[in-house]
C-alpha cells in the first residue's frame, strides 16, 4: 500500500526495499553510498562533482565528453580508434608498434628517428635537405636536376656520365687516367710535366715548340 509523508524523514538503520522504488523527485545522499548491485538509470545523470570508479568500467555505448578531459595513467584501447579533430601530445609519445598513416601528413618541427628509416615509394622533399653524415644509397639513383656539392667528394667506384660534363674549375686528377676515346681540348693546353705517348700521334696542323728539342731516336719525314 501507498507510504505518503509529508515532512522529512530520519530514519536510524537500514532501509530495505524488496521490489521497486520510484522516486518522482529529488534524492539526496549527504554521506557515502554503497550499491552491491547494478545501478540502472534511464534518464540523463547529472554529477556537479568528482565521480571515482574504484574497479573496471564498461560502457555498452559511447562516452561523450563535452569538456577537457585529464587521464593521470595509462588509456589503453583494444579496439580501433577514431579521432575526428587534432590529436594534441603535449609531452613524448612512444608506440610499441607501427604507426600507419593514411592520408597526407605535415610535421612542422623536426622528424627525428634514431633507427633505420625504410620507404616503400617516393621521398619527395620540397624545400632544401641538410644532411649532417653520409648519405648511403643502395641502388641507383636519379637526379633530374643539379647536383651541387660545396664540400670534397669522395667516390669510392666509377664515376659513369653518360652526357657531356661541364666543369667551371680545374679537374684535379691525382692516379693515371684512363680515355678509351678521343681527347679533344678547344682551347689551350698546358703541361707542366711529360708528355708520353705509347702509340702512333697524328698532328693536323704545325707543332710550335718554343723551346729546346731533344729526340732520342729517329725522325722519320
């Protein structure tokens, strides 16, 4: 039957409800409370304070949250994630595993990256590229454009170049050098040292020498 007070109500020891109990208005605990059993709430919970979850919390359907939110330990999913705006990490972020990552990406800092780095398609680079140590190249390489190098270049292989080459300063050639084909010089030549040819030498012009000629065999005309 049908219990209606209508003042405050104390009462010294336990309440116990066997079936249900509707409450049509305010409830108001002013001390701790303990549920041993599933709180069900069909309507919109309000808490104006700190809700602490001593054991594991499972949640059937999403968790919006309107404001910020601050985790002081580790937030570990197990299913995907889906961010639909900036993911901000004010302090190190350390991934176990890969990081794969669909769409473009722009990093406005420095990529720093302690191991070995592997690309399976294109590095494009816009702007320049410093490179503080060697750059080892396995396969071949293509450069659509100038190469420029301001400091000693060092080749511990064949240097193959397909198309003519332009130097705008001396070739410095420490070893013997090698022409499977003809040498052809447009302007003056200078030799500061000898001049030793093995085979037959055809001149189309005058030879001009200047100074002392020694032959230490025949000359032939």
């Amino acid at each position: 039957n049908t219990l209606e007070v209508a003042d405050n109500t104390t009462m010294n020891s336990k309440l116990d409800v066997i079936g249900q109990a509707r409450l049509q208005d305010t409830l108001e605990v002013a001390d701790n409370t303990t549920m041993k059993s599933i709180l069900n709430v069909e309507g919109a919970t309000s808490l104006q304070n700190t809700l602490e979850v001593t054991d594991n919390t499972t949640m059937k359907s999403q968790l919006n949250v309107l404001g910020a939110t601050s985790l002081q330990n580790t937030l570990e999913v197990i299913g995907a994630t889906s961010l639909e705006s900036l993911l901000q990490v004010v302090d190190n972020t350390t991934l176990n595993s890969k990081l794969d990552v669909l769409g473009a990406t722009s990093l406005y800092n420095t990529l720093q990256v302690k191991g070995a780095t592997s690309i399976n398609s294109t590095l494009e680079v816009v702007n320049n590229t410093t490179m503080n140590l060697k750059l080892h190249v396995v396969g071949s390489t293509s450069l659509n454009d100038t190469l420029q190098v301001n400091e000693a270049c060092s080749l511990n292989s064949t240097l193959e170049v397909v198309d003519n080459a332009t130097m705008n300063s001396k070739l410095d050639v420490l070893d013997d050098s090698l022409f499977y084909k003809n040498l052809k010089v447009k302007g003056a030549t200078s030799l500061n040292s000898t001049l030793q040819i093995l085979d037959n030498a055809t001149l189309n012009s005058k030879l001009d020498v200047l100074g002392a000629t020694s032959l230490n065999n025949s000359l032939q005309v």
